[in-house]
C-alpha cells in the first residue's frame, strides 16, 4: 500500500512542476510589452496635449476665455464640501469634493472649477462654499467679487480660508 | 515511519519550507521590505503659477496621466517663450522638470523618466540638483530590476544630496547592496539609518535581513524580535511587524528551535494579512514536538476561516492528522471526510473560475467603471456573477509584476476610453465648425462692406487730422494767423483782396481807405486773437485725435471680431484630420497591446488557478488515502477493544465457581436404558 502512495505522490508532484514551469510567461516578452506600452504612452500624451489646446482654442478662444480656480489659504485641516459659482447671476459651477480632492487642495493644488467664454465688460462674480473645521463645525460664507474682463483671457483664484469663514480673490 | 509517511502525503514540511523560502527570500526581491514611496511632490503653498498649481491638484490625486499631460503642456509652452526667464512659471521650473519625471516613473514610463533625469544630469546644473537627480535615476533603476546601473547611478553623487530626499537615498543604497550580496555594506548604511521616522520599521527590517545574510545571525534575530515586539493601530506598519514575526518563526523552526519559535506566531495579529501563515506554522511548532493535541488548537482555529486560502485548506489536512497522531480515528475520519466535502466544492470553484476567465470575464470586469472608484476592485470583482473567485488569486495578485501588468492593463483601457472621447469630440468640433461656417460666412459680406465705409471715414479723418497737425506745427514755427480764420473772416478776407484787386485810379479815396480800414478790423482780430485761436485749434486736434481713436477702436474691435469669426471655423479641418488619424492608429496600438497584456494576465491567472487546483486534487487523494487509513484504524481499534472486551469478560467469566454437578437433563436413567434393550 506504501509502494502505490509513493507512485501516486510521485506523479502529483511532477504535475505540480510542470503546472508551476508553464506560468513563467518569459522576461523578455514582459519586458518587450512593456516598452510597447511606455511608448504609446508617450504617444498619447502627445496627442492628448495637443487635442487639448485644439478644444480651448475651439471652445474657449482667449479673446473671451474666462476661467476659475479654487484653492485653499493654508494647509489646515479644513475640509471643503461643496463651492458654488454664480456668474452675472447664473450658476456656471457647484461641486462636491471628494477626500482626494480635499487632501490635493490642502497640499496646495489649484482645481480649475470653470472655464467659459464671456464678453468684455464687468461682470458679477459671487462664490459660496460649504466645509466643516478640524473640531467639525460647519463653516461657509460667500463673498463677491466683479469680473473686469479685457481682450485676453481671464483667470481669477477663488482662495477659501476656511477657518476664517472667508473668501479672496485674486486676478492673475 | 508513519509520521514520515502521513508528513510527505500532507506536504506539510514542504509547505512550510515554501513559505520560510518566500518569506526568508531565496529571490533577493522578495525579502526586503520595501518602504512607502515618498512623496518627491512637496506640498506647494507658494504658488507663482496657477497651472501649475492645477497640474499638481492632478498629481496629489493620483491622476498621473492628467498631471503629465499638464505638466508637459505647459513646459513647452514655457520654453517657446521669447523671454521665459519673466514668466511667473519659472518659479516653478525646477520643480516642473523633476515632478514630470516622478510623475512619469508613477504613471509606469520608466523610460521616459530615465530620459528626463540623464536629461538634468547631462544639464549645467548646481551639484545638489544633480546628486537628486542621479538618486531619482537610481530609483528607477532599481525599480527596473538592474541593481548594478542603480548603484552605478549612486556612484555619480558627490557630496550633499538636499536634505529631503537624503534618507530615501541611503535607504536606496542599502537596498540595492543587498540586491548584489554586499549584506555587510547595507547594515553599515542601515545601523547609521536607524531612528529615521519617515523609514521607521523599514530600516530594522531590513537591518535584520542583512544581519542573518550576512551570517550576523544572533544580532539578526535580536533586531527582527525588537521590530516584531512593536503594535501599531496603522495596517500596514502591523503587517510589517507581523511580517518580521513570521518570518523568524519559520526561521527558527526551520532552525529546529521549536521552543524559541512559537512566542513569534502568537505575537502575529490574529485579524492581519499573516495570521492563517502564522497559525498553520503555530500548529506546526507544536506537532513537531509532539504536542498533537496543543497543535490541534491553532489549526482548528485556522480550519475555520476562508476555504480558499492555502494555509486553511492545508490545516483541513493538518488537523485530522493530529486527531490520527492522538488515536482519535473515528473524528480523524469525520474531519478527513469534512476535508474532502471542501475540496470537492473548491475544486468546482476553480474549474468554474477557471472557465470564467478563458471566457474573458475577468478582462470584462477589470475594465468595468467600478475598477477605478472602488478600492482592491480586483478582489471584489468576485462578486460578479460568472466572474472568477480571486480569492484564489490574492497571492498572484500581491506580486509586483502582476500588479504592474493589472496597472499597465487599467492604463490602456483608459488611454482607449480617452481616445474614443476624443474621437467623438472631434466629430462635434466638426459640427461646430459647420454651424460656425453657416452662420458667419452670409454675414461677412454686408460686415465687410460696412467695414470699408468705416475704413474710408477713418482714412478722411487720418487725413483731416495730418492736415491740421501739420499747420499746428508749422505755427509753432512761424505765426500764421490767416491760417486760423473762421470761414466767414475768410470769405471776407478773400472779398477785400477781390475788392482790392478791382481797385481803379478812377476809385475814390474814401472806398481805398474803407476796404484797407476793414482789413485792418479783420487782420487786428486775427492778430490780437491769434493766441487764443491757436490754443483752440490744439485743442480741436486733440477732439479730432480722439474721435480717430473712437474710430480706430471700432476697427480694431471688428478686426478681431472678424478674424475670432473666421478662426472659429478656418484652419481647423487639416488638424482635425491629422489627429482623428493619429487617434485612430493609436486605438489601433492600443487595442492590440490590451490583447496582448490581457492574455498574460489571463495567462498567469489561470496557470495559478491550475495550481491550486492541482494542489487541491492531491489534497483529494491524500485525504482519501488518509481517511481509508483512518477507517482502517479505527475498525482495528475497535476490535482490538472488542477482543479486549471478550478477554476480559472471559476473564470476569473464569473467576464463577464451576458447576461440579450435572444438570439433571444430563444424566442418564439407568431404568430407561435397561428398558429399551
């Protein structure tokens, strides 16, 4: 009975190798498909920055381009919920923010909430926002601003201090 | 030699030598933990230029395509400057250079980032920038699988590496010294690194492997303890120090210190990553030294769990074993026969999932949306119907290449995604630009002409203004009061001269001195107001320079108007097609590279499903063998103790006096006998 267990672990054994010898998919092809890959990465970034600027100078001409970006004034703990944007009296932006956006904002990203188009001229600007403190007490505010806009594009920071309940704004 | 025979038929010594492989690193790769990567973007509060400031609100999220795409986008631009040095970007230039390299070596372009850091290296830049870049160079290096490049790329830092990356740097060394053998060179570089926050367990991690590699055994296993003895409320910080106690238990055990052993797999979190390894070795420890019956307690525990792990399929084994070892047989075979139940279930698990993955569900599944808003999506993609049990696959999944092709392969659906966005986009610009086309071009005729006649009007008044500038200037020069007559002193002027002019000696004197009187009045006007009127005239110019500016703004505003309207729709068609071309071509790539990465994914997921499946049939027939044998066993125990049972119930038996008379029936009339002959 011993001899036929030992035969039988023999041929497990043997299968199990053979089994383990086909699941090396070989170095090179990895490392071949990999390179392929890196290159029409490359490639696509290309092609998406320029598709990029083809869409603004189609949709978004700098004549009348306009553009908002939200940031935080410092790197507290301050979790932004939601930001409205009014535009001559016109919601043109109002978004939630999700923990990834909170934590890119308190590193110091910059989100672009709008683009559009807009004639030269004033225009009212009014900004809201929703967020809760570190201790989590609600905080919001909204504030005001007037958009002067020339010939070239336009870009304004909403800046949110959250602990200050406070927005500024800034023309670049 | 029924131990020997019952340990071959589990593979449990094998087994667990596997494990001790795995976990002590026969692959060089494989034993070093490797510590978080740092974040080489820092935190940015100092913003000079909002799309920079974009581009990395893309990058903290992890969006390296968007990041890279931004990041690129607005470098080109910078360098086609005329003068970028007075752009607000170059403060953020340094940065820009060495994030897109960091952000492309995430993204999985090891090559480009390569290409971008020799770029900096080959530069004219101050010597600490170039000390980060050949660390940055080196960690790709590394990453690469090419620990000799990575160390020749070390080998270029000469002097100060800035001070935020310089931990990671000698980290990286040590690293990459073990990686080429050279264990006694990374424990000097890790002793010094000890006490590094940001590197905090990993250093002592690696301390210890180097020490037992280098032969420093005894101080190895005194570095792993300290880690080992350490809890923390972080996952990933507990599965390290989980980690380094299995790995000494696997150690020591394998070392044939059983006493010493066990302590470690107790201290293995029962809830973290390595808790079945740790309870089959904990079960393992104690059969060893015969302690079936403590062995049993770790393993029934383990038997328990999730059914398709490796280490609980393995302890379903174990623990009838141990019941065998114990002359338990009847529940040895209750558990055997239970083992089996779960084998057979299991291996229908695997050949379904098995089917499901030939059949493309799991390529189906990973590209779902799901795959990117929810976490370890490949895991929880078992939830689909017909979709595979990775379960099976955890460990194949844990791999750096597996990972790397699972990325790789979410990366190209993206790409293609995008693509068809773009594809789709393209063919709304070309509406547009249709709209556009319609609706402009019946305008700009009737603009144009109006246009000219607003051209004309301008051209007048360019005139009339160089007209009146240039006798303004001239007055300034020479006084010319005739020059500021009002049209009726003018016309009077002219009438005098005519008068003047007509004069005959027969005129009489009254009518000379008359029409020189009036001259006189109209010149001494001119002359006492010349001053006030030149004052005038300057001030008309100005009006007059206004009005052309009113006018000129007008054309300036329909220049642009006109040319916005034309740009609109001119120009873009060639581009339109040249891209959607070269979109269609990469669609094209990029489809036939998902193939091709699918199918080794497909590839590998099924190769290690074949395995456990293999792993589970042999499990099968040891089982049965296994559960015949105990059968076996317990029937000749039970007859034993049923002939144990009859000796001593004869026993018992011997012990009653024996009758010494004949029961009556059993004697023999003597009448009777007589009687019948």
């Amino acid at each position: 009975m011993f001899r036929i267990l030992q035969i039988t672990i023999f041929m497990l054994l043997s299968s199990v190798v053979f089994a383990q010898s086909a699941q090396n998919v070989s170095r090179d092809q990895i490392r071949g498909l990999d390179e392929q890959i890196q290159d029409v990465k490359k490639d696509v970034i290309g092609l998406t920055s320029e598709l990029d600027q083809l869409e603004e100078k189609l949709l978004f001409p700098s004549n009348t381009q306009v553009s908002f970006f939200v940031s935080l004034a410092d790197a507290s703990a301050f979790n932004l919920e939601s930001v409205e944007v009014k535009l001559d009296n016109k919601v043109v932006a109002h978004h939630l923010y999700t923990f990834r956006e909170i934590e890119a904002l308190q590193k110091g990203g910059v989100q672009k909430i709008f683009t559009g188009n807009l004639q030269a001229g004033s225009h009212p600007l009014q900004v809201s926002f929703i967020g809760k403190s570190e201790s989590g007490s609600e905080r919001r505010a909204n504030a005001s601003y007037q958009v002067d806009k020339a010939v070239g594009p336009k870009f304004v920071e909403i800046k949110i201090a959250g602990a200050e309940s406070a927005i500024n704004f800034k023309d670049w | 030699m029924r131990f020997r025979q019952v340990s071959a038929l589990f593979g449990a010594a094998p087994s667990s030598l596997r494990v001790l492989a795995a976990v002590l690193g026969l692959l060089p790769g494989a034993l070093m933990a490797t510590a978080p990567a740092e974040h080489t973007l820092p935190s940015e509060h100092n913003l000079k230029d909002l799309f920079y400031g974009e581009a990395m609100f893309q990058a903290y999220q992890h969006n390296y395509f968007d990041a890279i795409v931004e990041l690129d986008t607005e470098l080109e631009q910078y360098h086609h400057l005329d003068e970028p040095e007075r752009d607000p970007f170059t403060a953020h230039l340094g940065q820009a250079e060495f994030g897109v390299g960091d952000l492309e070596l995430s993204y999985r372009m090891h090559r480009e980032a390569g290409r971008a850091i020799e770029a900096v290296l080959k530069g004219d830049v101050p010597q600490p920038v170039r000390n980060e870049a050949a660390y940055r160079l080196a960690k790709i290096q590394y990453h690469k699988q090419q620990p000799r490049n990575a160390l020749h790329a070390l080998e270029m830092i000469h002097g100060r590496v800035p001070e935020r990356v310089r931990p990671q740097e000698q980290f990286l060394r040590a690293q990459v010294y073990m990686e080429l053998g050279r264990f006694a060179e990374a424990v000097a570089i890790l002793d010094d690194l000890k006490g590094d926050k940001s590197l905090d367990g990993f250093v002592e991690y690696n301390l210890g492997i180097a020490l037992l590699k280098s032969g420093e055994e005894e101080r190895g296993v005194v570095e792993l303890t300290a880690l080992g003895k350490r809890s923390s409320s972080d996952a990933a910080q507990q599965a390290l120090y989980d980690k380094t106690n299995l790995l000494l238990g696997y150690y020591l055990m394998d070392a044939g210190q059983l006493e010493l052993a066990r302590p470690y797999f107790d201290r293995v979190h029962l809830e973290g990553p390595f808790s079945n390894r740790a309870l089959l070795g904990a079960g393992w420890v104690e059969a060893r030294a015969g302690r079936y019956d403590r062995a049993l307690v770790p393993w029934k525990m383990l038997q328990a769990r999730q059914g398709t792990n490796e280490a609980v399929q393995e302890a379903m084994l174990a623990v009838p074993y141990a019941y065998g070892k114990l002359d338990v047989h009847s529940t040895a075979a209750i558990n055997y026969g239970r083992a089996l139940d779960a084998f057979g279930r299991e291996i229908d698990t695997l050949n379904s999932s098995i089917k499901s993955i030939r059949e493309g569900k799991f390529l189906e599944a990973l590209r779902r949306k799901e795959a990117d808003q929810v976490q370890n999506w490949v895991v929880a993609l078992r939830q689909l119907p017909g979709a595979p049990e990775t379960h099976y696959l955890l460990d194949l999944m844990a791999s750096n290449d597996y990972q790397e092709f699972l990325r790789n392969y979410h990366d190209l659906n993206d790409l293609y995604e995008r693509n068809e966005s773009w594809l789709d986009s393209l063919k709304s610009y070309e509406n547009l630009i249709d709209l556009r086309r319609a609706y402009y071009e019946p305008l700009l005729p009737d603009l144009d002409h109006k246009f000219r006649q607003l051209d004309a009007r301008i051209k007048v008044r360019i005139e009339q203004r160089d007209k009146f500038a240039a006798r303004i200037d001239q007055m300034l020069v020479s006084r010319r009061p005739e020059y500021l007559a009002k049209a009726e002193e003018q016309r009077a002027l002219l009438s005098l001269k005519q008068m003047h002019a007509q004069l005959t000696p027969a005129s009489s004197d009254s009518t000379r001195q008359r029409i020189a009187r009036l001259a006189g009045v109209l010149n001494w006007r001119l002359a006492t107001e010349y001053d006030q009127r030149l004052t005038d005239a300057y001030k008309h110019l100005q009006e007059l320079n206004k009005e052309i500016e009113a006018l000129q703004a007008v054309y300036q505003s329909y220049v642009r108007s006109r040319q916005a309207a034309t740009q609109s729709y001119v120009g873009y068609n060639e581009t339109i097609h040249r891209l959607r071309a070269q979109l269609q071509n990469t669609q094209g790539r990029l489809k036939t590279l998902m193939a091709r990465q699918g199918n080794m994914l497909e590839t590998l997921a099924v190769n290690e499903l074949d395995r456990r499946r293999a792993q589970l049939e042999s499990y099968q027939i040891k089982a049965r063998f296994a559960l015949a044998d105990s059968y076996d066993r317990a029937n000749e125990l039970q007859e034993q103790r049923e002939d144990q049972r009859k000796i001593e119930k004869h026993k018992a038996s011997e012990g009653e006096p024996l009758p010494q008379d004949n029961p009556p029936e059993l004697e023999a009339p003597d009448s009777q006998e007589g009687g019948e002959q």
